[in-house]
C-alpha cells in the first residue's frame, strides 16, 4: 500500500495544504491539537472532492442507464459474432459510437478520487512515523500525532503492534475498537448504496447480464473494503465512511428525484407526481413538465409506470400536454373504465346466503313449471272469428300464416 501511496506523491502537497486550510478554521473552534479539528479537516477535504466530482456523478449515472439499455443489443451482438471475437469488438465500439455511450464513464468518479485517496494515505503515514510532508510542517505533524479520534490516533492502523501504538499515546484495545466499527460502518454503508441502486432504481422489465453484475457488486464491495480496512489508518477511514455516506446520499437523491424508466423508484416518483397534480391542479416545477413533456413524448413507448401515470392523469380528469403542462379535461380513457369494469369482481356470499339463494331458485323454478303446466286458455273459441291465415294449418314444407294468393297463370 505505501508503494502504491508513493506513486501519487506528487499531489499531496496539494491535499496537504487543504488539510492545512480546514485545520486553521477548526483549530480556532475546537484547538488546534483535538481530534475534532484534525478529523474535521479529512471530512472537509471529502465533501470539497465530492462536490468538484458532482459532473463526472451525472456522466456516471446517464452512462450506467445507457449500458443497462444497451444491454439487449450487446448480447444480440456476442450471439451473432461468438465465433468472430474482432467483428464481435467492431460491433460494440460501433454500438458505442452510435449511442454516445462511454463504457468507463461508470468508473470516473472512482478513478478521479484515487489520487487523492492514496495521497491522504501517503500524508497520514508520514505523520504516523513524525516525518514532514508537503505542506506540514514538523509542529502540524506533531499536533497530528496527538489528535485522537474517540482515543484513537489518526494515524494509528488495526495491524500496528502494541509498542507502535503506545509510541502515539494510545491503547490498541481503543484502536482496535474504533478501526473495527469504521470498517463495518464503511461496509454497510457501501452494500445500502449498492442494494437500493439494484432493488429500487434498475429497469425490472428488462433482464440483462449487467443486473447479475451489479448484484455481484453489491457483495463483493463490501467483502473488500472489510479486507482493505485493517490496513487503512484512522484518519483514511474517516476519509472513505464519509465518502460512502455521501454517495449513498446522492444515490438517495437520485432515486428519489431521478429514477431510471421501468424502476420501482420511477413508479413511486410518478405516483407522487400524480398526487401533487390532483392536489394543485397543475404541474409545479421546470423539471416535472421536462419528465411529463418526455412522457407525453414516447407515445406508445411508454413503460408500464407511464402509462399508468397517463391512465391516472385521464381518471381524475386531466390530460398531459406536448410542452408538460396539464389541461382539465372531462373525459376519461375508454382503456381505464374497461379495465376497471374487468377488474369488478361480484361480492363473495357466505355458505348461509349460498343456501338460502339456491332455496329461493328453486321455489321460483317449481312455479314457473306450475305455470307450464296449466292450461292457457280453456275457454271455447266462437265459430267464424278465426283469422284467415290460421283456417288452415300449414302443411309440411309451407309457410306458416297467411298465405299469398297464387298468379292467375299458375292456376291450370
């Protein structure tokens, strides 16, 4: 590890001089010795990293949805050209190209951080053997020997021995303590992230290769930082657990505010989209008509959370416009009330209420048949007033009624 620290060494003199910025404004609020300015100023560096990182976040999250998309075409792809590895990567860069999607997008905000990861590495153990780096001088570096973190130093690791330990002023039972919580508190924030990214924000209708990697992800990650952890100091602990916790934050608000088409998230944000236009009567919000215009825009292409957001515009009398506005509109989808008609059920009936309806059918079928059987009318019919047409039966193969009076020329 300190290998790979020293590769980056030429931008710790930058993270140390930001360390040495916050130091000076939380060394006035707290003393310039505690753990509190020191910790403080490592949290500091993180949230002003992860703010410049906000641009390559959204590249990250567009070129994530964009693969998952892509996914069906990729594996149409490999199946065609399983036998023709170079056209199979022809193929790919061309899908790529066409689409504007970048494959290592994804990894951008892990690979802009690095550097700055292994050089707050590199800074704390120097500041861990009492040598000057950067921009700290020997009086920063000791007043960071001192500075514990719940009577963990932060420089002090989970491997370190008794002895090294003792020479920073501490206990390794605290240590211990302390590195053990922060590793499982790192990891459980790292599988959260992971978890609500693959159980609310991934398009169920499509099953791809690219959800069982992410599932994957979602275990593997956390096994490894666990792994990684007992060799991290104090102070890069707090590093990556704030770290976590702002991702796993982010990846909140992205959910909640932007979910990917066809997630549960999507259906949740859609479902209070509706409420909030049944409530006010309009779409409130630049963003919300950008979503409603993109809806209304795909037409039959819309998932099942669209079209159901459409469906429940129609029953509570609105109808979606081309710019994302809403009109007040009387009618409702034939669509909707055949569904709803299809979903009435008749109401279930006890045993009791069975019994005593099949008792009342049947009573009522004894009397239709008592009325079968008697006799219409016994009443004799006067001679001379029946009708013209039924003097006669009709015989076989004639028409019943009246008869039409035969040509004069077919008589013979």
């Amino acid at each position: 590890m300190d290998t790979i620290a020293s590769l980056f060494s030429f931008i710790t003199t930058p993270v140390s001089w930001i360390i040495v910025q916050f130091h000076s404004l939380y060394g006035a609020l707290f003393g310039p010795d505690t753990g509190w300015a020191w910790g403080l100023s490592i949290v500091s560096l993180v949230v002003l990293i992860r703010i410049c990182l906000i641009p390559l976040f959204v590249k990250q999250i567009k070129s994530m949805r964009n693969m998952q998309a892509l996914q069906p075409k990729m594996k149409a792809i490999q199946e065609r050209y399983k036998n023709d590895r170079q056209r199979q990567s022809e193929e790919m860069m061309k899908l790529y190209k066409d689409t504007g999607t970048n494959p290592l997008s994804s990894c951008l905000p892990i690979l802009a951080q690095s550097p700055f990861f292994f050089a707050l590495y590199h800074v704390l153990s120097n500041i861990a053997s009492g040598k000057t780096i950067g921009v700290l001088n020997q009086n920063l570096v000791d007043s960071a020997r001192q500075a514990k973190i719940f009577g963990a130093p932060i420089a002090a690791k989970f491997t370190d021995s008794e002895d090294k330990v003792a020479a920073l002023h501490a206990s390794l039972t605290d240590v211990r303590v302390i590195t053990a919580i922060m590793i499982v508190l790192m990891s459980a924030s790292q599988f959260y992230t992971q978890r609500q990214l693959m159980q609310k924000n991934v398009d169920l209708s499509v099953k791809t290769p690219y959800m069982q990697q992410q599932k994957m992800l979602m275990y593997i990650f956390p096994i490894i930082f666990a792994v990684m952890g007992i060799n991290f100091p104090v102070g890069v602990l707090v590093y990556w657990l704030t770290t976590n916790v702002w991702t796993m934050g982010q990846q909140m608000y992205v959910i909640n505010q932007n979910p990917t088409p066809g997630s549960k998230a999507q259906d949740s944000y859609l479902q209070r989209l509706l409420k909030g236009v049944s409530a006010h009567g309009e779409v409130r919000g630049r963003r919300k008509r950008n979503i409603v215009q993109a809806i209304v825009a795909k037409g039959s292409d819309r998932n099942d959370n669209e079209r159901k957001f459409i469906a429940g515009l129609a029953k509570a009398g609105y109808a979606a416009q081309a710019d994302g506005t809403v009109i007040k509109s009387d009618t409702v989808t034939a669509d909707a009330d055949v569904g709803a008609a299809a979903r009435r059920q008749p109401k279930r009936q006890s045993k009791s209420q069975r019994q005593s309806g099949g008792a009342q059918q049947t009573g009522e079928d004894k009397l239709s048949l008592q009325k079968q059987d008697e006799p219409q009318d016994t009443k004799p019919k006067p001679a001379g007033k029946t009708a013209p047409g039924n003097a006669r039966q009709a015989k076989s193969g004639q028409r019943k009624g009246q008869q039409r009076p035969k040509h004069p020329s077919s008589k013979k």
